[in-house]
C-alpha cells in the first residue's frame, strides 16, 4: 500500500514502524522510569534514548525531503520531531540550511568555531576536557547550550529569543513537573538524553576528513576549488555495524557513502544502495569495532582536534584507530 503523500511507493510500512517506534518508545521509556520503579529504570532510560535517537534520524530524512513529497510537510514532522530530540531551541530551517551547506560546500560548514573560544577559556577547556574524560558528552552538550546563548549575543540569531525562551519555559515546567511527580525519571530522561549525544557523535566523528567551514551567515555558498565529487567522496566514511539489522540503531546511518551518492535515498534503501555502489570495495569502510575503540582512545583529545582534507586513516586491521574525528558537527545544531 502506497500513500500519495509520501515521496516513496514503498515507504508506508518502513516509515509507520520509525515513527511508531519514537512515539512508543518516548512515552513508554518515560512511563517506565516514572511508574516502574527501579526495575523498570534502566529499561526506561535505553528505550527513551532509542526513540530520541530514531527521531533525530529521521529528522536527517525530513532535512533531505526523504519522507513527503512535499517540502512543508517534512518540515512539520522536522519541526515536531526536534521537541522528541530537545533541538527545539533552534529552528529546523536553520538546521535544514546547515546540514545542505555541508553536502553543497563538502566541508563541516558552522557559524561558530568553539575552539577559540576554549583557547581563550583555558578553565572551561579544563572542565570539558576533564567531563570528557569522565565519559561525560561534554562538548556536544556546550553546543547544544549555544542554541541558548547565541541569539541573546548575535545578531544574526537574534529572531530567536522569544521562541528560546518559550521553549525553555515549557520545556522546563515539564521536567519540573517530572522531577516533582518521579525524581528517578527526571534522572533517567537526563541519561538519556546524553545516551542520544553519543550514539550521534559516535557514528558522526569520523564520517568525514572534511574542512571546518566557518561560513554560515557570511552569504559564502559553494565548495571551494577542487573540493569536486571525487574529493567528496575520499573524505567520507562509512561505518555501518556490521551487515545486520543492528544498523536499524542508527537507521543506516552508517552506510554514508551512499548516502552523500543519493542524499535523498531513504533510510531503508541504503544498504541495498551501498551493495550495488560499492561491493567488495571496502577502500571508505572503517571497522566499526575500531570505531568503538578510537572512540574512547582520543576522547579527550578530540575535543581541540580539527581534520583537514585527504589525511591519512590508515589501513588494515588497525585501519581508523589513530583517526581522532572531531566533535560538533551534529546535524542537531544549527550554529
């Protein structure tokens, strides 16, 4: 059964079960941690950062237009999805626009580049470091909280104040509310939310040896000379969990090769895609156990890092594990 709406014949069942899965999963996450008790907890806080992590995925797809037919209507369910996600502080056309810049531009194209300001801050390097070390999300949490600062401190994200406000409003009673009613759940919602960061910057880290761009707002659109599909397509990596269904964790996000070949091919067509662009060609493809690895190796060290065009990420066996990646260049953001 097809609908008209969607922009597939095939994406009813698929697209039903993705957002099935976020509405399920949300409210049944919290209701467990809430109702539970302690057995139900951890139970709750896993599926709740299961169906954040499905709902930022799928915003990829509305950014895309992988979903409808039509612009507006990704955006609505772009729009709603970011409450699921807590990116509901920006706006989805800003995070839309970035996210295309970074297919367009080939390069890892922001508004503000953090490190200068942990330069100029060596206490807030510190702390982030040492929070990192601590395996807390540190750094990705620092750029969610710019969504708060910026506009009250740029001019350009100025239009923002009432919207950041509300949003903190509300946003902040229910969890208030939350933390009154069920201490634990407001606890595990907490976790949860940082379990999404990481599986985001998990598969993000090291998808790409992309230029950091700092060009949002200044009116610059277009890669720069030589940045051509070819250069792309070295500088990008896939890291799929394996060939099983356990990349449903990430909706494919890992087979992001073909994913930058057909950006708009929806998420349940990617490994069938990546098979007929890539087979036997494993030249992109980093381990994703060695991932796993270089993850928690460079933790610390990544937070300062910046990668630059056509480095080297080894091969072999050890292939990636001296890849430091980077942080902050989540799809969430729009700064």
């Amino acid at each position: 059964m097809a609908l008209p709406v969607l922009r597939y014949p095939d994406a009813l069942a698929p697209t039903a079960a993705a957002l099935g899965f976020v509405a399920a999963g949300y409210a049944g996450g919290i209701a467990l941690m809430a109702l539970g008790g302690w057995p139900g907890w951890l139970p709750g806080a896993l599926l709740t950062a299961q169906a954040m992590v499905i709902a930022a995925y799928m915003i990829h797809e509305c950014a895309h237009t992988a979903v409808f037919r039509e612009t507006r209507h990704n955006a609505r369910l772009g729009r709603l999805l970011m409450w699921v996600t807590g990116a509901c502080y920006g706006d989805y056309e800003d995070v839309r626009e970035k996210h295309m810049r970074h297919h367009v531009d080939r390069g890892d194209v922001i508004f503000l580049d953090y490190r200068p300001i942990l330069q100029r801050h060596g206490w807030l390097r510190r702390l982030i470091e040492a929070l990192e070390w601590a395996w807390i999300p540190a750094m990705d949490l620092f750029m969610h909280a710019l969504m708060f600062v910026l506009p009250f401190t740029t001019a350009q994200y100025r239009r923002l104040r009432a919207r950041v406000l509300a949003v903190a409003l509300l946003r902040g009673t229910a969890f208030g509310l939350l933390a009154w009613f069920a201490w634990p759940a407001a606890l595990g919602y907490a976790l949860a939310y940082c379990l999404m960061l990481v599986v985001l910057r998990l598969m993000d880290m090291h998808q790409h040896t992309y230029e950091v761009m700092v060009t949002l707002g200044s009116g610059r659109k277009g890669p720069p000379e030589g940045f051509d599909r070819d250069y792309e397509h070295r500088n990008t990596f896939s890291n799929p969990m394996g060939r099983g269904l356990f990349n449903l964790i990430t909706l494919n996000f890992g087979y992001h090769n073909a994913h930058h070949v057909r950006p708009a091919e929806p998420w349940y067509r990617l490994p069938a895609l990546d098979r007929s662009l890539f087979s036997g060609d494993d030249g992109q493809v980093l381990p994703f156990a060695n991932v796993l690895r270089c993850y928690g190796r460079h933790r610390v060290r990544r937070v300062m890092n910046e990668d630059h065009g056509d480095m080297g990420v080894g091969s072999g066996p050890h292939k990636g594990l001296d890849f430091v990646g980077v942080y902050g260049v989540s799809f969430l953001t729009a700064y």
